[in-house]
C-alpha cells in the first residue's frame, strides 16, 4: 500500500513565485484577439529558433499575408523562403525547417491545418506535432497553450528553464523536455491555461532581468527566498 505523502512542498513554491513575480512586474495577460491559429503557432514557432519574439512575430505575419495561404508557402522554393525570412536569426534553416514542416502536415492532413487536434488529449496532440521537422516540446507546449486551443501546456525556453532549475524546481541538466515533464505534475491545480501563459512569460521575464545566465543579480531577485542555487538571504 502507497502512503499519501500529500502535495509536494514545490507547489507550493510556485504558487509564491507567481504572486511575487506579479508583485514585481505586474500582470503579463495575453488578451483573447492576441491568440492566433494553432498553424500561425506552428510557424511562429520554427522560425524563431534564438529569435526575438518580435521578430518572428514579425516573419509570421508576413509570409500569410504574402501568400495567402501556409499552403502556398509550402509550395515557395528554399531559396525563395529563405528570401523572405532574412531577419530571422537564422534563415537558411528556419526556411528549410518550415517548409519540410508545412509539407508533412499536407501530406498527413491533405492540407495546412491542425483542426484534427481539436478533439485529441494535449499530451497526445503534443505527441503528434513532435513527429514534425522543426517541433519540440517548447514549440508544441507553445501551439498548446498560446493559440486558440487554449490548452495547459507549460512553455518552457531555455531562459525559463534556468529560473526553475536554478531554483531546484527541475533537474539541473534537464532538457526542455524532461524539465516540462518534471514541472507539469508541480503546477497547482487550480491554475488555467492563461495562467501557465501567465507564468511562463513572468519566468521568462525573471531570466532576462535577474536570473541572467552569467552574474545573475541575486541580491535584488524576487524568488531568492526559494531558490536553492541563490545568494544566500
């Protein structure tokens, strides 16, 4: 017989990172008419790799409106798409990527469209997207969670990533993957999707003004009380 061992104590340790970061940067909400397509996501996503998300954002935007249709963008040559996506951090692969993206999907769905996840669990729609060129766990948590599928998928990056295992929340040398694994059972379950959206755009934050990857400002973090890797209180 299994002892109940009762919520774990990191749980609890989420629910106070979460008000502390809100206390220090505030609400971070994504309104309803800023989630976009599950297939906008997608793409976002793959051509984003150590892109701004402003930039990438951008890139999106751009290539639905210059062809119509993700279709017709699959449809581009190489060379023509990789034109297109000069901004983005790396361009040659974000184009060979999207494409070999955009044609699977065709293939398996007979068109750009990833309306069949509608009605499948988020762990096994999660699955199948990482079958695709390009998708990993932070794209697929991110088409999850961010799109119009509104789902409770936590986005990790690499920024955030940092934060909680810096704080002993995940393994130290875990990858996306494992970290979201670990991660995923700690979340209160009294959290909605916005809330995991909420919480990862707040963590990212934290990585990008305190947790920085080298000379972190621990002294002045709002999470220091429970981090186990900070200066010392």
């Amino acid at each position: 017989m299994q002892l109940d061992l009762g919520p774990d104590h990191r749980t609890a340790i989420l629910r106070r990172m979460h008000s502390r970061l809100i206390a220090q940067f505030g609400r971070v909400i994504r309104p309803d008419d800023k989630r976009r397509d599950p297939m906008w996501a997608l793409v976002q996503g793959v051509i984003g790799a150590r892109a701004k998300t402003a930039v990438s954002n951008d890139n999106a935007d751009r290539l639905i409106a210059e062809y119509g249709s993700w279709e017709r963008a699959a449809e581009a040559p190489l060379e023509e798409l990789k034109a297109k996506l000069q901004t983005a951090t790396f361009p040659a692969m974000a184009a060979e990527r999207l494409k070999a993206c955009l044609q699977e999907i065709i293939a398996q769905c007979g068109k750009a469209s990833l309306d069949h996840l509608e009605t499948m669990e988020t762990a096994d729609a999660m699955d199948w997207l990482e079958t695709l060129p390009g998708i990993a766990r932070k794209i697929s948590a991110g088409i999850m969670n961010t799109s119009h599928f509104n789902r409770k998928a936590l986005v990790l990056d690499s920024g955030h990533r940092r934060v909680v295992q810096r704080m002993g929340l995940a393994a130290p040398k875990a990858d996306t993957t494992r970290a979201y694994d670990e991660l995923m059972p700690l979340l209160p379950p009294e959290w909605s999707a916005e809330d995991l959206d909420e919480h990862h755009l707040l963590g990212k934050r934290l990585a990008q003004t305190f947790c920085r990857p080298k000379r972190p400002d621990c002294p002045s973090c709002p999470v220091r009380a429970d981090c186990e890797t900070g200066a010392p209180l």
